[in-house]
C-alpha cells in the first residue's frame, strides 16, 4: 500500500510517456498547404474567430456544462456512497465502476443510434436523459430521503445517458467548426474543464451530509446544457 499521492506521479508518468509517443510515432495529419499561419496570436485569433460563432458556441456551452456535472458527480459520489450510505471503499468503488460501465455502454449505443436518428436530436434526448437522474434524485431526496438503491439507480441512469451525450455534442460541434478543427477542440477542451473546475468545488460547499447538492448541482449543469443544445429559431 503506498500513499494517494503517488496516483499523480503515476499519472504524470504516463502523461509524459504519451507525450513522448506522439512526438515520435502520430505524425501531423494536416497537409503543409492547409496548415494555419500566425504562431500563438494566429491561433488565439483563429479561435476567437470561431468563438464568435453562435452556431458553434452552443455546442461549446453545451460540453462545458455537461462536463461541469460530471466534475459535480466525481466531487460528490465518495462523500454520497462512503459518508451517507456508509459503504466501504471497496464497494463505493464497485458502484462507481458499474456506472462507468453504463457510460461506456452509451457510446457504442450512440453509434447505432446515429444511423436513425440526427446527433442534434441524441444531444438533446441524452441531455434531458442526463438531467433526469439527479432532478429525481433531488426530489426523493428533499422529499423522503433517498435510499441507497435510489441513489445508484438515479446516477446511473445520469452516467449512461453521458455515454450518448458527449460523442454527439463533439459531433455537432466539430461538424459546425470544421473549418477550424483545432480552434474548435480548444474550446470544447477549454470551456469543459473551466466549468469543470468552477463546479466541483460547489458540492463541498453547500454540505457533504446529503446526497442533495451533488444532486443540484448536477441538475442546474444539465438544465443549463439542455437550453444551450436547443437548436437556435
């Protein structure tokens, strides 16, 4: 056994060890005649170019409020399932990875689902979807008090339906900034782990005695998420 902390010196090893294979073995994909000019300032430029445009923003928005969520779920679900339901490390481990699995499990489905239906309308069904669960769990909980079956039930079905909403979300939002790949990526990356960042800090902030304001939080990012995705008009 060895401390938590050398989790992140694993991690920035394997960070190093990625960045090292993809300077020797992922060569640039972009032809020499369509690669952008400008250095840095280029690049800021380019991305507030994009920026600018409504029909990509949305998108953009979108992804960084279903990203601050998931940033809610990871702050809170330790304090949920191991301080509230008092399960043991290892089964509060077992419960998050069973709902990683429903989150895989969404992303193979989106594929199928893409051939019937358009990726505007996956984002906005996976976006309520996602916003059902912790609105329930919310509700049983400041209503009955909510259960620990009831809180795995509710989050998971939140988890799953991310599997769907994230690979749409991308879709759309590098299908409307395709002129500008990277830009675009910038700030799907960028606004993600901003909110991300700003949100997580909130469930700790209104309590950890309750499955309560992960829950809200969660919910406000996603109610958020589902204005942004509606289609302008």
């Amino acid at each position: 056994m060895v401390s938590w902390r050398y989790v992140f010196a694993a991690l920035a090893l394997v960070g190093l060890l990625l960045v090292l294979g993809v300077l020797r073995w992922v060569p640039e994909s972009r032809p020499p005649h369509a690669r952008l000019t400008g250095g840095l300032i280029g690049s800021l430029r380019t991305i507030g170019q994009v920026a600018a445009r409504r029909t990509v923003i949305a998108p953009v928005l979108t992804l960084a409020f279903g990203g601050a969520a998931v940033f809610a779920y990871i702050a809170g679900t330790t304090f949920v399932f191991q301080d509230i339901h008092h399960l043991a490390p290892s089964l509060a481990g077992l419960v998050y990875g069973v709902n990683a699995l429903g989150n895989m499990a969404g992303s193979p489905a989106f594929g199928r689902l893409a051939t019937r239906w358009s990726a505007e309308t996956l984002l906005i069904g996976s976006a309520v979807l996602a916003m059902a669960g912790p609105a329930a769990l919310l509700l049983v909980q400041v209503t009955v008090g909510s259960t620990l079956s009831v809180t795995w039930l509710c989050l998971s079905l939140s988890l799953t339906a991310f599997g769907v909403f994230f690979p749409a979300v991308v879709t759309i939002a590098q299908s409307r900034g395709r002129t500008a790949p990277g830009a675009t990526s910038a700030l799907l990356g960028g606004g993600q782990f901003l909110l991300g960042a700003a949100a997580s800090p909130l469930v700790g902030l209104f309590g950890t005695h309750s499955p309560a304001p992960m829950a809200a939080v969660m919910a406000v990012c996603l109610a958020l998420a589902t204005l942004a995705a509606k289609p302008p008009g």
